[in-house]
C-alpha cells in the first residue's frame, strides 16, 4: 500500500544519508589511517550493506520489475553524476589529496556509492513506464521534509557556532580554554558541514523530479551561507539591523531534531 511505500522510500533516504556520511569518513582517512579509524569505517560498512540488502529485498514490492543494479553502464552513468553530490564537502579539505576516484575503476563500487533504487535515480521517463508516478510524488514529499530538516540542523548550528564564538573563544583565557573552545567549533563545523552535503544531494534529486515547483523555495547552497555570523547570535545587537542573512534564514522549517538513527549507531 502507499504507507508501505512511502516507508520504504523513507528507508532509501536514510541509508543515502548514511552513504553521505561514510563517504565524508572514508575521505578522511588520509594514507595512513589509524586501525581505529579503519574498524569504524568497517563497522559503519556492516550496517550499511544490511541496510541496503533490506531495501534491495523490498525493491521489487514497489517498483514492479527488478532493476539490474549491476549493469556497467547504468552505475558507470549514475556514480558518475553522483560522486561530486554525494561526497561534496563543505569543510577546506585538501582537493589533491583527497581527489575522486576515477568512474572506470571497479574499486569504485563500494557501498558508500552503491546507487540506491529512488525514483530520482530511476529517471522520469523509465518512472512513467514503469507506471511509478505516485512513487515519484512520494519521493518529492519526502524529499522535502529531508530538506526542511537538513536546514533547521544547519540554523541551529550555526546559532551555536555564534554563541561559541562569542561567549568562549574570545574570552578565553588560556591556551587549554582556547583549545576546548576550538574543539567545540570544531564538533558544531562537523554537524553543519555533514548536513549541507546532505541538503545539496537532496536539492540535486529534487531537480530530477517533475512539476513540484520547490527548486524556487529551495535554492544551492554555498559554501559562505554557511559562516556564523554575529546577527544569529543576537539579533539585537547593534549594527546588526541591518545584517543581511542568507535566504534559509528566513524560511519556515520545521526540522526532526532526533537526527539520524543509522549515524547514531556508528557513532556510539
């Protein structure tokens, strides 16, 4: 049924937001990752690939025939699109040292870029054949929802960044309080960094899917939207009037704040 359904496509946009996450985690690891960091990469993979294995199982209940998923041209042709959405990094890593991999490399296809089954990767026109439009509606609805949580996590952040900013660092007093406090924005980067990548790969399937007109409340997102900034912190303060913020400031999101369950697991 369309409860069935939509539970479904809700299961495909957290296991895209888990790969979001472990692509950022694997990029990181540098030439010379620790074996701690290499058992959690490994740990997180687990979940991954059971997770995926369980949405797979259910593919065919809701899209009517089986997709070859191992067809070279069609993940050569999706990875290809994807990789730069899917791993875009908001933070100021080194681009040399952490380039993409090249689309032609078997050893690509890893579970962190394993083309998840959505409408906006099955493409319009294969949709209709198939006779999924109400699949692609329901994708649209929900892409929404992950869009108005992805930015109500960024603003609150943000908000905390400004206030870190403002209360800790600059007063800090000595070199271990300035540390911590540069921990913190550290941690608060990390969250706001993660979630805009997850914003940008929504906005890039929104675009992919017909007549929903949200591509004009929901616009890129850039890299200095994402700086805190005093006018956050408090509004109120002066010379901030007139402070002008960037557009998701001003939109009414409600955002899930329990955060993904999937990342919590590999957290812990």
């Amino acid at each position: 049924g369309r409860r069935g359904a939509a539970t479904w496509l809700a299961t495909s946009l957290t296991i895209e937001e888990s790969q979001i996450s472990l692509c950022r985690d694997v990029k990181r690891l540098g030439k010379d990752p620790t074996d701690i960091q290499l058992l959690k990469v490994a740990r997180c993979w687990d979940k991954l690939y059971a997770h995926i294995t369980r949405f797979l199982e259910m593919a065919p209940t809701y899209l009517g025939v089986e997709v070859d998923v191992n067809d070279p041209d069609f993940l050569v042709n999706i990875v290809g699109n994807l990789l730069h959405d899917d791993c875009e990094d908001y933070s100021d890593l080194d681009d040399n040292d952490n380039a993409d991999p090249d689309i032609n490399d078997a050893s690509i296809f890893q579970l962190e870029l394993t083309v998840i089954l959505l409408p906006s990767n099955i493409g319009q026109v294969r949709c209709k054949e198939l006779g999924l439009t109400d699949l692609m509606n329901e994708e649209i609805t929900l892409r929404e929802g992950q869009a108005n949580d992805a930015l109500h996590v960024i603003r609150v952040h943000l908000g905390d960044k400004a206030v870190i900013f403002r209360n800790t660092v600059r007063s800090a007093k000595s070199q271990a309080s300035s540390t911590r406090a540069w921990t913190q924005v550290c941690s608060v980067e990390t969250v706001v960094n993660l979630n805009a990548s997850i914003y940008s790969r929504c906005w890039s399937q929104l675009a992919k899917l017909p007549d929903h007109g949200l591509l004009k409340k929901y616009l890129p997102l850039k890299k200095e939207d994402l700086k805190a900034s005093s006018a956050v912190a408090d509004p109120n303060a002066r010379g901030q009037r007139d402070t002008t913020l960037p557009w998701f400031w001003s939109l009414d999101v409600q955002g899930n704040t329990s955060g993904n369950d999937w990342m919590t697991e590999c957290e812990s």
